[in-house]
C-alpha cells in the first residue's frame, strides 16, 4: 500500500502548474480561430470548439477558491457509500436496488453560499446540496475546504437520462475520480467509452479501486497491477491509482489525503480546462493541416480566367468593332470630300454595340450613365459559359489543391459565390472602357486638308472649263486659259485635283489599316484589363480571403497549442 501511495503523489508533484493568464490566452486563440472558420467550416465540426468557449468562459467566471470532483462508475461500484464515507455522514442513498443513484447529490466544505453559483452552473438541485462542516467538527474538516463532492448516477444505468447526466456533468466537473469495484473493473464499458475519452485529462484523472476488503491481502497487489495495465492501454499512464473501501474509515485515508492536496493546489480547475483545451485543438487540427498557399491563386490558373472572361464579355467582338470603327471614322476624315457623306449615312459599328460612338469618342457624356448602361454586345455561348465555368473551378481548385477537405469547398463556393453577378460586372466593364478613339489623330486632320485642297482645285478647274464653254455656246469672246505645257489650267487643275485625290486615298488606306489593326491591339489589351479587374473582383479575391482565413485559423490554432 505504501507503494502506491508513493505513486500518487509523485503523480500528483509531475502535474505542471496552469497559469490562469496563459490559460485564458490559450482559449483567446480558440475563439480567434473560430472567428476565421465562421461561414466557411461545417458547424458540426465546430461545436467542441463553441462548446469549450463558452463552458470555460463561466467557469473561469465563477469560484476558483472551489474544486468541483465527481465520484463516478458504474452500477454496484460503491460510489455512493464511498461519498457518504468520505463526508463522514449519510448524505446519498445506498441499497441494493439498482439503479440507486438517480440524480447527483453535492457535498460541499465550507460555506455553501459561496460554491451556490457553481452548483447552479453545474446543475445540482438546492435539495441535494449538503454542507460538511458545523461548529462542532472544529478544525477537523478544514483542509478540505473549497471542495465540492458529487456523488454522479450510474453511468451503466438502464434508464437514458441517467446515462446523459452523467455524460453532462463530467464534461463541467474540475476532477474525476472513476471508482471501480474488484468484480467489474476490467468491464469494456467503462473502459472504451469513458477512460479512454480522459486521456487527454490525466491531470485531472483519479482511478481508485473501491471495496478492497472483498478482496484477500495477497490478491490485492495483483488485480491493482492488472488494473495498471487497463490503465495504461487507455492511454491513462501516470493517473493515481488507489485501494479503498467504505466499510474502514482507514480505507479511505490515502483517498482523502489526494483531495486536499488537490483542494490546497487550487489547479484541477485550470488543468481541467488546459485539457479540455488540448483535446479541442486536437480534434481541430486536422482542418488545418497543411501550410497555407503563398500569394493567394497562382497566375498559372488565373490567366486562364481571365481569356474565359474576355470571351464571355464578348472582348473579341468589341475588338473587331474597334477596328471597323477606326477605319469607319478614318475614310469619313481622310476619305475624298465628295463622296464622305455617303460614308457618314454608314452606322459606326461601335454604335451598333451601343459602345461610344463618334460624337462621344471614348467616354459617355455621363460618366455614370457609362458605367450603368447596358451594351449589345452578343451574349455568350453556350461554350463560353461552360469554358468561364471551368476556369472558375481551375481557380478555386488551384487555389485549395494543398488544403484540407473542407476548406476546399469553401474556397469553391466563394470562387462561385458571385458567378450571377459576372454578367452585369463584365457589361459595365466593357461599356465603361476608353477604346482609344476619343482623339482623331493629327495626320487625319492633314490628309483631310490635303484632300479639301485638291478638291478645291479640281471643282476650280471644272468650273472654269464649265465656263468658258458657256461662253462659246453664247456666242460671247471665249475664254483664254493658261497652259501648263500643252495643256489648259482648268483641265489640269480638274484632272490633277480627281487623280490627286485618288492618289491620296490609295496612299491613305494601308496606313488606314495597319493604325486600324493596332487600335484593335490597344483596344484588346485595355478591354482585358478591365475584365480581368472584375475577375479578381469576383473571383479571385473572395478566393484570397478564404485562404486569409484559413492561414489565420492557422496560426490561432497554433497559439491555442501549448506543445
């Protein structure tokens, strides 16, 4: 016996001091991380994490000068006379009628007013609570005090409620002591949906082997060192291990003497709460496994989106607008005179798009009539909606390729959270873009002057012959004309002006072209631009902001892990 004594408080002086700063920061960084994860993580997978918020939270609220320990096992353990025994009074009922533990009972030392609101908390009626101490136990009594005794139903009991108040209670309690008895303490029960579910609380955890005296001296050290073993299996090496029994008051010495150090050490609160803490991040970390991409979507897998975009706006159709529209605009300035206004009775293509026009250049007079007015610019394909839809996806499966499941699906949906909204963005994308055509350039100006001029010269010559030959046909002195070699002003005026013009124009449309093609580029390249903003508007930044709150959830995951 003096053995597993030594045992126990060398396990208890191994138990690390919790510092209540360092605790409450821990818990800081739970609701940090569950901060980042709302709305993009199943709530299912969330609710250990909300549930140890909010349950430390009041329990750091309320007394840390009380530790509450619970007194739990199965039916015909003795817990119930072990708790009477260790009151030293007849508090909760014991027979052979099972199940005979209904609802918990509290002993508590001290005065009860102040444990009240952790008994409240808790959730022990006001009629099963008891107080230990009267005037007449003097000081016999006081190194317990601030402990709350319960005395839990039968976990093994055949009524439901009983199972799922003790299920309740021990996920409030500060410490457990699991009482077992010689005939059931290998039971699987107790043993795979109880033990093993504290390993990660062993610092709050007590095993004591009840009714010792049924067994013989010899047998003893043997069922303890097989109970060791069990122990150990759940993954419970190091928890005390005591022998008691109810019948002796010397039975329950070794018991009483761990409580209050227990109660003096005022930390199974905070270890309770630290191991709470380091099972929920446990369960937590396989959500944020890997480390989190850099930079947010690859450019690889953006590009692609972008092309989807351009086509879907109808980019290639605004482009090949862009360049009728120049050569439209460039034949009405540089075109010959007298056959421009034919060409004026032409529709400029872009205003066919509802895209500006010539009278606008390349902005609306209203700026904001620009950015909300719809274009006619074709709708898209049905290939080009399937290839958007696809580079979405590539996006959003670049972006989630190293993270875990879950968050994969987050970044999908927010990849497609605005995909309705797509149409109406690219529409005012393309029709808010300058085109490059508000200006006429200078050498239009120049050749439309030339051209002026040698018009000019040739309906000065036609007059002049017209003239003249009204002259002859009136019988009046003809007209003398100038000769420039062999040939009269007029005529050379009249047919230098017709072939200068011709001349002017073949000469202008190649140039007309090739500025026609290049105003397309410009007009492609700014057309992309604007589409690709509305992209990593739409699309990759709500893409960005869920891999923002996955490395956040990260790290604050990693602040609320003490290893």
């Amino acid at each position: 016996m003096s053995n597993v004594v030594g045992r126990v408080r060398e396990a208890l002086r191994s138990g690390q001091r919790v510092d209540a700063d360092a605790l409450v920061a821990r818990l800081d960084a739970v609701r940090r991380f569950l901060d980042a994860v709302d709305g993009h993580l199943p709530a299912t997978a969330l609710v250990p994490a909300y549930t140890l918020v909010e349950r430390a939270g009041t329990r750091l609220t309320l007394s840390r000068d009380h530790t509450v320990v619970a007194l739990a096992g199965a039916t015909g353990s003795g817990k119930s006379s072990l708790f009477n025994a260790l009151s030293r009074l007849t508090l909760s009922p014991v027979g052979v009628r099972r199940p005979t533990t209904g609802v918990a009972h509290a002993c508590v030392w001290g005065p009860v007013e102040g444990a009240n609101r952790l008994l409240d908390w808790v959730g022990v009626l006001p009629r099963h609570r008891f107080v230990r101490e009267s005037a007449l136990d003097a000081d016999d009594e006081a190194a317990l005090h601030g402990l709350v005794l319960l005395d839990l139903p039968d976990f093994d009991s055949v009524q439901r409620a009983h199972q799922l108040e003790v299920d309740r209670l021990l996920g409030l309690v500060d410490l457990v002591v699991w009482v077992v008895d010689p005939q059931k303490y290998a039971d699987r029960m107790i043993h795979n949906s109880y033990l093993r579910e504290f390993r990660r609380h062993r610092d709050v955890t007590l095993v004591v082997l009840n009714q010792a005296d049924q067994l013989p001296p010899a047998e003893l050290p043997r069922v303890l060192e097989d109970l060791r073993r069990l122990l150990d299996a759940d993954g419970l090496d190091g928890v005390p291990l005591l022998a008691t029994t109810a019948v002796d008051p010397a039975g329950t010495v070794e018991l009483r003497g761990t409580l209050e150090r227990t109660v003096a050490g005022r930390q199974a609160a905070l270890r309770r709460l630290a191991g709470d803490v380091d099972e929920v991040v446990a369960g937590l970390g396989e959500l944020v496994a890997t480390e989190p991409p850099t930079g947010g979507p690859a450019r690889a897998g953006v590009e692609p989106l972008t092309r989807a975009l351009a086509g879907a706006a109808g980019v290639p159709t605004v482009a090949e607008a862009v360049e009728g529209a120049y050569r439209h605009r460039a034949g009405a300035d540089t075109g010959w005179p007298l056959v421009r206004f034919w060409r004026r009775l032409r529709p400029d293509p872009l205003r066919r798009l509802h895209l500006p026009g010539p009278a606008t250049g390349g902005a609306a007079d209203d700026p904001a009539e620009s950015l909300v007015a719809a274009t006619s610019v074709p709708d898209p394909t049905a290939a080009q909606r399937a290839a958007l839809g696809l580079a979405v996806r590539a996006v959003a499966d670049d972006a989630a390729a190293t993270l875990p499941a879950p968050w994969a699906s987050a970044v999908t949906s927010a990849a497609r959270s605005r995909l309705v909204d797509l149409p109406d963005a690219l529409d005012r994308a393309v029709a808010g873009t300058d085109l490059g055509l508000d200006r006429r350039p200078l050498w239009w100006r120049f050749v439309g002057a030339v051209q002026w001029l040698v018009t000019v010269a040739a309906v000065a010559g036609l007059g002049w012959l017209a003239l003249g030959y009204a002259l002859r046909a009136l019988g009046l002195p003809a007209l003398g004309y100038p000769r420039v070699g062999e040939a009269p002003l007029p005529t050379v005026l009249l047919l230098g002006g017709l072939l200068a013009g011709l001349l002017l124009t073949a000469l202008s449309r190649p140039v007309v072209r090739w500025s026609a093609r290049r105003a397309r580029r410009r007009a492609e390249r700014r057309l992309t631009a604007e589409v690709a903003a509305v992209g990593r508007e739409y699309v990759v930044t709500p893409v960005g902001a869920v891999l923002d709150r996955y490395a956040l959830a990260r790290q604050a995951l990693r602040d609320a892990d003490r290893r």
